[in-house]
C-alpha cells in the first residue's frame, strides 16, 4: 500500500452562521443605539469563547438607516473587528431582508455544510420601504426559509405586526423590550441559544426560549429544545 499524506488531514470546523439584521435609524439615537452597540459587542465576546474544533459560529451584520450596509461580513467571531454603529436616517427593513437573503442563498459565502443560521431582527420602528415581498419572499422561499429566525421590538412605537411576521413558523416568539437598558437581555438569549447549539449533538435543532417580555423582572427560564419531529434542517 503506497503511503499518502495527504489522506491524514484533521477535519475543519463545521460553521454556524450567526446574521444580525440591526435598525440603525436615526429613531435609535441615544440610549437605544449605545445598548445596542454594548449588548453586540458581549455577544460577540461570548461568542469567540465558545470556539472549538467542531464548530465556529460566523457573525455578519447587516444594518438599515440612511443606508442598508454590511457592517461585518460573515466573520469568524473571534476575528471580527468592531466598529461603533450610528443612528441615522430610515428605516429600510425590506432592502436589508433582501441582503440577508441574497447571503444565505449564495452557496459561495455559506456552505451547504454549514448548519442553518441563526438571522435575528432587531427594530424600534416601522418599515418605511417594500418591505411585504422581501419578508414573505425571505421567510417562505429558499435556503433562508429554513433559517432559525429570533426578533425584539425595542419601544412601544415599533411595529410589533412586522417583526412577528418575521418570527412565524418558527418557536421562538416576538421579544419586547419597552426600556432600552432592556436589550443587553435580548441578545443574552440570543447568546444561549447559539452556544447551545455548538454543543448539542444537533447543532441544527432550533431551541426554543421563553418568557418573550424582558420589562419583567425575571428571564431566568431555561430553554428546551425542540423535538426530533419539529425539527427542520439545513
């Protein structure tokens, strides 16, 4: 038998894609956009922790206000560079949908060997674009359909009718928070449920958190994943 190196390779590790869809418009000036910079930042911090040869959780950020603009492209979370958001201008949800979407249905930026992403919304305001056909389209159509999908509605003035829309056919319900100190809580269940996810022997069952209002003052309730027969895969 004739010795090959180049069968002893180590195996990589598989991603799991993390895409933050982030409102950045000027209504989140102040307290709401400094938590919101603050709470992604420790996200991402936990994120990196959680690295290991098995999987890597990929992070890519996509804001909407004056522009829709690719914050962070996909991005091992350790490796992402931060840069400060500023609110500014509309609220382009429906343009920034279609990026998301373009993203994950392109096989080039994720893999067919990637586990499903995780897409999470978060807005304090209503769509002031086309935003109809780029939801249905995104959450009825394609690879991103299949994606675990998590939203929060910051304020009392967001369109909590949009953001649940965006949360249909998935378990995880609309999260709200009425006070922008509230936000960093959000993305703390965002945060579990990922790293659940790394360590589960199905890193591509959704799991499913509780409490969706974060004004009370409890969230302390554990997540349960998902039976086998709800289930949907990558």
């Amino acid at each position: 038998m004739t010795f090959d190196p180049s069968k002893f390779t180590v195996p990589t590790a598989k991603p799991l894609p993390v895409i933050l869809l982030l409102d950045v418009s000027s209504s989140m000036s102040g307290s709401k956009i400094d938590n919101l910079n603050k709470a992604v930042q420790e996200m991402l911090n936990s994120f990196a922790q959680e690295e290991k040869m098995e999987t890597e959780i990929l992070v890519s950020i996509i804001t909407f206000g004056a522009q829709v603009f690719l914050h962070t492209p996909l991005t091992k979370a350790s490796e992402v560079r931060w840069k400060t958001m500023i609110a500014d201008g509309m609220t382009p949800m429906g343009t920034a949908l279609k990026m998301a979407k373009a993203m994950i249905e392109d096989k080039n930026e994720i893999p067919p060997r990637a586990y499903r992403p995780t897409v999470v919304l978060v807005s304090d305001g209503q769509p002031n674009d086309d935003w109809e056909n780029p939801l249905d389209d995104f959450i009825n159509n394609g690879r991103s359909a299949k994606c675990d999908r998590m939203a929060m509605a910051i304020g009392i003035d967001a369109d909590h009718t949009v953001l649940t829309r965006f949360v249909e056919g998935t378990m995880n319900p609309l999260f709200s928070a009425n006070q922008a100190s509230k936000i960093h809580e959000f993305f703390k269940r965002v945060t579990m449920s990922v790293t659940m996810r790394t360590k589960s022997k199905k890193p591509n069952e959704s799991i499913l958190l509780t409490n969706p209002k974060l004004d009370g003052g409890s969230i302390a309730s554990s997540p349960s994943s998902l039976s086998d027969k709800d289930v949907e895969y990558w």
